[in-house]
C-alpha cells in the first residue's frame, strides 16, 4: 500500500457499526469531516461529532444507506461479515474508499487502513502496519511522540524563513542550505521544545552563518 494523506474536509464518512472500533474510527475522522455511525447500539459513549443513527441494517440496506449519505469513505466495523460484505460492495459500486476493520493483510483494490497518527499541526506523522499488528502501530507512535515535539513550530519557522530569504533575493542553493541548516540545528529545536522566546533569533543567526549577511532579512 503506498502511503497517502487524504482531504476529507466537508466530506461524509460512514461508519457502520457501533463498537469500540467505531467510535475510535468516528472520533477520529469527526476532526475533519462529517461523520455518519449506523449501529443498533452503541457501547462507547464518545463518538466525537458524530451523528449517530440508531439501525441496525441489514445487508439489503447497504446500498440505500451509501447513496443516502454519498460517502467519500466507509468503514465497516461490524461483527457480521455480510453486513460488511455488503456495504464494501455498495462503497465500491459508489466509488467511495473502504476501510474493512474485521480484514486485516492484503488489501483490495480503494481499500485504506487507517494509521496511527501523531500531530503537531501543520505537521503529520503516520505509521501502519498493514493492519497486521495494531498494537505495534500504537507503540511506534507512542516512541515517536517525544522525538516530533516542536516539529509544528519548526514547520512554521522555516516555512517564514523561505518566504524571507527568497524576499531578500537570496540565490536558492544557498536558501535551501539555510532552511537545511536551521532545521538541524539542535538549539533552535531546544527553542522550540522549551518554549523560549529566542528560536528565531537562535535561526537568524543560523541563517546569517550561512548566508553570510547578517542583514539578509526583510
């Protein structure tokens, strides 16, 4: 499966089946989307955002419910296959994505298996395991969590930095090997992480041993 990162602002998730698995998988995609949960019960008392609709539908029903709610993805999550099987089908007939929670390994064609994720906004760390070992996608990103603190800030400090170096003219090699420069540079993510006042001035210094112009900034 090749990794990709997906845009589901204002569009629908399905989500059908009302377990942990999906209210874990509709927690998740309410950040970011309008999420739809079909379930006759509902054991997990957070869904997020979530509308949930209590149904328990039968395999009939699969296509009627996805033409309803014209999802971009579905997420079977029941504990009966033909239910499964049913709405995989009717997602696929609609050219909706699948993700298929009681499958795990090989993949059909628009399936996606969702990862674990650790954000520091703008930036996004996924890991998966191909659905082989949940717990191991858990535990990757709990080791990661630490290694990414300030990644979001340092996102933003070079994004700045680009759009000033190349205000002040600045060749583009050399830009490239300031941002470079910056975002190895161990105090200026020490800046970051503790939260200190001085991580741009601690890159404009990195920037100007580069740069060779202490006075490149706009």
């Amino acid at each position: 499966m090749i990794p990709l990162f997906h845009d589901f602002a204002d569009e629908t998730v399905l989500v059908v089946g009302g377990g942990p698995v999906g209210a874990r998988k509709a927690r998740k995609f309410a950040r970011e989307s309008n999420v739809l949960v079909l379930s006759p019960d509902f054991v997990d008392a957070d869904f997020g955002d979530a509308e949930r609709v209590q149904t328990a539908p039968e395999p009939e029903d699969a296509a009627d419910w996805v033409a309803r709610a014209a999802p971009a993805l579905v997420v079977a999550a029941t504990n009966d296959r033909d239910v499964n099987d049913a709405f995989v089908a009717a997602a696929r007939d609609a050219g909706a994505l699948v993700n298929r929670a009681d499958e795990s390994g090989g993949r059909d064609a628009d399936s996606v298996v969702v990862p674990a994720t650790i954000r520091d906004d703008p930036v996004a760390v996924a890991v998966a395991t191909g659905g082989a070992s949940p717990a191991l996608s858990k535990y990757l990103r709990e080791q990661l969590e630490d290694e990414l603190a300030g990644a979001g800030a340092m996102a933003e400090l070079t994004a700045d930095l680009r759009t000033e170096l190349r205000a002040a003219e600045v060749d583009p090699e050399t830009r490239r090997n300031a941002v470079r420069a910056v975002v190895r540079s161990g105090p200026v993510w020490k800046a970051l992480r503790t939260g200190g006042t001085n991580a741009r001035q601690t890159a404009d210094d990195v920037v100007a041993d580069v740069v060779g112009n202490s006075e490149w900034s706009t």
